[in-house]
C-alpha cells in the first residue's frame, strides 16, 4: 500500500492521542519490571537527534524514527498513522546514533536528504520521492557535520573533514558534484544559504574551539565577509552554538550568544554592524529561527531544567508563551511553511518525547504521536521533586528528588548520588533514551528501593556562564563539594539510610565518581563509574578549555587526577564500559591496574559488541542487572559499618 512513494507502517503500532498533556501521578502501585522500563521508547527520533522537518506544503512531517530501525517516517500534519520510507536504518538495538541521520525535504519537496553512515563513512544520501529509489549523493569518504538544502532547491551546503579539519562544501543536486569553498585550518561548521541562493553564511572556530566567527561567502566560495565573532564561547563541533540563521528578507543573521552572562539569541546585519539582543532574560534559549515572514523569532526558554516555548516579535516586546509545561522539556520547534503553526516535541520526566503542533492563532496543541505503551504504566513511574541545598562555600546547588512511593514509616532506604556527564551537561526533566543514563535507567534504581539525589553541581549548564565556569581548573575538589553536599541532604532525610550512600556517575558523572572515591576515602559505601577517563592529561580541547592548556598545567592536571591517588580508594568501586575498538579501553584499564596493584575492592567489566559507552539493548539490561547485584552486596544488611 503506497502514497506519494512512501510506505505506510503496518508492522507497529503509535498511539495517537487528541490534543492534552496527559497528567502525571507520583503514585505507582506496582513495581516495574526492568525489561518493560527499557521498552519504553520515543517513536521521534533518539535521543538529541535533529528536529522533525515539515514538508514545503506544509501537509507532512519528517523524522527519524526507531518504528523504521532509525529510518524516517512521515506523518500528516492532521495526525494519523506515519509512513515508513522504505530506507534501510540502524539495526532496531535502540542505539541512540540514528543512522538515518537529519531527514528534510527539498525545497520543491522532490527529495528527501539525510545523513548516513551505510557504507562505512557519513555520505549524504537522496531519496527520491517520484521514483521511489535511494541515491547515494556524497562520495566524500569522511565525516559530514551538518548540512543545508539551498532554497532554489540546486545545491547541498555542508561541513566535511576531508582534508582534516572541517570545510564548507557544495554539492550539486542530483548529480553529487563536490566544491570545496574554504580550505582554513581552523574548523568551519554549520552551513546555511541566504535566500537567494547567491551566499552562504557559516561559523568558523578558532583551534581551541572557544572563539567563533561568523563569515559569508558566495556560493562559489569567494569573497569571504566578517559578520560578527563571538567570544569566550567553548563548542567543539558547533553542535551547542547551532546554525546561524538568515532573516527571510536577506538582511539578519540570528546567532546563539554567551556574551550577556547567559546562552540569549543576538541579529546582526548580514553586512556587519552591532549585534542587538532579541528576548533578553536570565536564562539559557534554544532551538531558535524565523518566521517565515520574517516578523517572528520562536525558541525554547530554560527555566532550571524546565523548558516552556515562546515566539517574540523580532521588533521586541514581552515574548508570548505557547506551552509551559509545570515539569518537562519542549524542543525543536519549527515554523509550517505558512507561518500558521508551530511543530515541536515535549518530554517530561515520565514520558518520551513525542510530536506536537500549536496553532499560532488559536493557541491549540494538538498531540501526534503517542510513544508511551497503553494501559496506567506512566501513574507507576516516579515523578521527581525539585528541591535546592546549599554546598559548603554557601553556593546554591538544584537538584532532583526521587524516592521510591510508600515509604513505610520508619524504613530507611539506600541513596545513590547521580552525577551527570559533561561536566557542562545538565539534569533536566526529560525522559532520556535508557543509555544515556536517563530515566528509564534511573526509575530501575527507584524501583527496586532507592533514594536518588540528581544535582546540578556547579560547572553545570543552564544556569549562567559564572557557574559553568565555577569548577574550572578545580575538578574533583569544588566541584565534589556540591556532591558531598547533596550526600549531606540526603543523610538529613528521614527515610534514608545514612549508612548506605552510593555516588555513581557517567562520562564526567563517572570521572567525578573515581575523584569521590579517591578524595575522600570511605564517605560512600559503594560507588559505579561507567564510561569515564581517570587521567585528566590527556590530550583535548575539552580539557584545555576546563584544566588550562596542558603544557602550563600539566602538574594541576595530574595533581587532580583520579588516576594519582587510587591509593586512598576504601569504598568498593564498580567499573564499567564498553570494549572499544579493542579489548579495553587504556584509560579505564589504566585505573583497574591501580586498583589492583594497590589491592582494592572492586569490580571490573567490559560489555561486548558497544563502543566505550554501552548503547545496546540486552547489554543495557545486563549492565543495569550487574548494577543492582553489585548494589546489594556492598549494602546488604548482612554488612554492618563499625
């Protein structure tokens, strides 16, 4: 059964809903299993993946999907069943890396592009709408970062590292002819054309990823022009920075700032000129662009992790809310051709992301899909509470709350300090896919009896450029303050149990794990590092940027190794990761040596068939299996503290 050449999905089921928020309950009567928590999937997209695109006749609506293994669907923009185009996608594991990567339609809606990594490196792929048929476009042979269709629909504008570090390249439609425009040493990312096709703005960053400038070219790659630089502003890859946008009269350029103290958006003449701040406020934006008259800006407020969605008129005034979710995360809006109505996702702490559209006149929002499983799963997860604590040098740290539901009255439960990756990351009220450590992982934990603290330890986003930078050359020391602090709270609970304290941690969560353990022996009675790097003199610009550049402090860096003080380890420790490209990963390894030649308790295990973080399914559910095992034997009651 085909329409318009795309293939409507049989083989699964989406859950279409009206129109409301459905309401949460903190309530749960029963325990949920660990194999029904991982199943808990959105059906839009993965997890950070590229925003759903509409149509150019604004009647459907693009995305990948794990319904096609990571391939895009379809759907009507009134609502519906999607469609599955008949493009191969990732295996359907539940990796979060969509192989099927950004799908958008041409500007004449012939052609559907996307990034795919099928033959061994990212190539950008065309499907073609009429003839139903798969073209290879690129044959670059690299790694593609970002890409943009040009609007007369002829050329395909994107940032490749053929040669080293990231150019900007056109490619012709369809033929796949490549043309290198820039050819700096420096990293040039995240292309987009002016409306006449004629130029092509882009960001260029300097080598340590923390200055950026905005230039434009001509489409053939002459006559480069200074827009605006942006300083003091740390993006390795242009992901956080984003695209800047054009004005759809030619005249603009919308870019993401640092430069007031807070992540605002800035215009600037496409000429060059003063930038000027489009909604200033005291929190961090996203996910901005354009109405299509030009007239509009819609983007994503953050609000201590909750996200609401607003449009202010470009000539400024008080932005208009459009939704304001008591907890939970909107993102990735976009504008309808018409101007009319706005596409976006909304996640919250209890449920996956899923696809909505509000009416810009009515103020409407009507649901599209449904990605949480029927019956009253969602009134049995755990709905976390905000709460705040002070750390020791009186610096205020959020933070998230979850415990398990029907508490009898005089029990104590263990608690797990859960520190997020980053360390510029941030706990938010989003349902994350299970491997990133989100949710669906952390209800387990709730589930199966534990008080969970989520804090937001100073270096974290979303709350200003002085506290982001606040644990700058100083990681595990200032910045563990914050988590011995949150141990702190947690002990002053009643229904926890002083005695059973776990620290436990991801990327940066599980680097700051090994220093917790390393700088202050015996606070925790176990702890879990997943993923993490022990020796901080390393190579990187991440480093540089948060350590100081390695040369000059070389010694600070080793000084605040986890790795150099494996010595004072007392508290059980379970390390954890993916193999890597071989069979282990040599900083991980590095710290069970030292673990081992100093003769202390802990566990060591390396999951098949993933990269250094564990992303698949069944390794997923086992990794969380040998959590709890590894729990319940270092806290079980048999175990008493003297």
């Amino acid at each position: 059964m085909k329409k318009a050449g795309l293939v409507v999905i049989l083989s699964f089921a989406v859950f279409m809903t009206p129109a409301v928020l459905i309401g949460q309950n903190n309530e749960p009567n029963n325990k949920i299993s660990i194999d029904t928590l991982l199943w808990i999937q959105t059906v839009v997209g993965g997890w950070r993946t590229p925003s759903p695109k509409w149509s150019p006749d604004g009647k459907q609506i693009i995305f990948s999907s794990l319904l096609n293994g990571g391939g895009p669907v379809v759907i009507s923009a009134e609502g519906g069943f999607p469609w599955r185009l008949p493009i191969k996608g990732s295996d359907p594991g539940f990796s979060p890396n969509i192989v099927q990567n950004d799908p958008r339609f041409s500007p004449d809606g012939k052609w559907v592009s996307y990034i795919s990594e099928k033959t061994g490196a990212t190539e950008i792929w065309l499907w073609s709408v009429r003839e139903t048929r798969d073209v290879q476009l690129t044959k670059l042979g690299c790694r593609i970062r970002s890409m943009n269709w040009s609007p007369d629909g002829r050329w395909i504008a994107l940032s490749a590292d053929l040669y080293g570090g990231f150019d900007i390249w056109r490619v012709a439609v369809p033929g796949g002819q490549a043309f290198r425009l820039t050819s700096d040493k420096r990293d040039e990312l995240n292309p987009v054309w002016t409306p006449d096709s004629n130029r092509i703005v882009f960001v260029q960053a300097d080598e340590r990823a923390i200055d950026h400038d905005i230039f434009q070219i001509t489409a053939e790659g002459g006559s480069r022009q200074l827009i605006v630089s942006d300083k003091d502003f740390f993006d390795e890859g242009g992901s956080t920075l984003g695209y800047p946008f054009v004005s759809p009269d030619g005249k603009n350029v919308l870019f993401r700032s640092w430069r007031s103290g807070w992540i605002n958006y800035w215009a600037v003449p496409l000429n060059g000129g003063e930038p000027r701040q489009i909604a200033p406020e005291n929190s961090d934006q996203n996910d901005a662009s354009w109405s299509p008259d030009g007239k509009s800006i819609v983007y994503t407020s953050n609000h201590n992790g909750t996200y609401d969605l607003r449009v202010v008129s470009v000539a400024g005034g008080k932005p208009k809310v459009l939704m304001a979710p008591e907890m939970g995360v909107c993102e990735d809006p976009e504008w309808s051709p018409d101007g009319s109505r706005i596409s976006f996702v909304l996640t919250t702490s209890t449920r996956p992301k899923d696809l909505y559209i509000v009416s810009l006149k009515s103020g409407e929002i009507k649901q599209l899909t449904d990605s949480m499983p029927p019956g009253n799963l969602e009134k049995n997860l755990v709905r976390p509470e905000k709460i705040t604590y002070p750390s020791a040098d009186g610096l205020i740290i959020n933070a998230y709350l979850y415990k398990p539901s029907n508490i009898p009255s005089g029990k104590r439960l263990p608690a797990i300090v859960w520190i997020h990756g980053g360390p510029t990351g941030q706990f938010e009220e989003m349902f994350h896919h299970q491997n990133q450590s989100g949710e669906a992982c952390l209800q387990v934990f709730v589930q199966n009896g534990y008080v969970i603290l989520q804090p937001n330890i100073r270096g974290s986003s979303g709350y200003g450029k002085e506290f982001e930078k606040a644990n700058n050359q100083c990681w595990g020391e200032c910045d563990l303050n914050d988590v011995i602090a949150g141990a702190e709270y947690l002990k002053s609970l009643p229904f926890v149990n002083p005695q059973k304290l776990v620290v436990a941690g991801r990327s940066y969560g599980g680097m700051l794990t090994m220093a917790a353990v390393t700088n202050v022996p015996g606070y925790f009675q176990a702890a879990i590092t997943e993923s993490g790097h022990e020796d901080w003199t390393e190579d990187s610009k991440s480093y540089d940027y948060e350590l100081g550049p390695l040369k000059e402090n070389y010694e600070l860096r080793w000084k605040l190794s986890p790795v150099n003080h494996v010595e004072n380890v007392v508290t059980p420790i379970m390390v954890i990761h993916g193999e890597g490209r071989g069979p282990a990963s040599p900083s991980s390894k590095l710290f069970v040596e030292q673990l081992r030649k100093h003769n202390k308790v802990y566990r060591y295990k390396v999951y098949r068939d993933e990269g250094y973080y564990v992303h698949g399914l069944e390794n997923q559910r086992q990794m969380l299996l040998d959590k709890l095992e590894f729990l319940d034997q270092y806290l079980s009651d048999r175990i008493v503290a003297r």
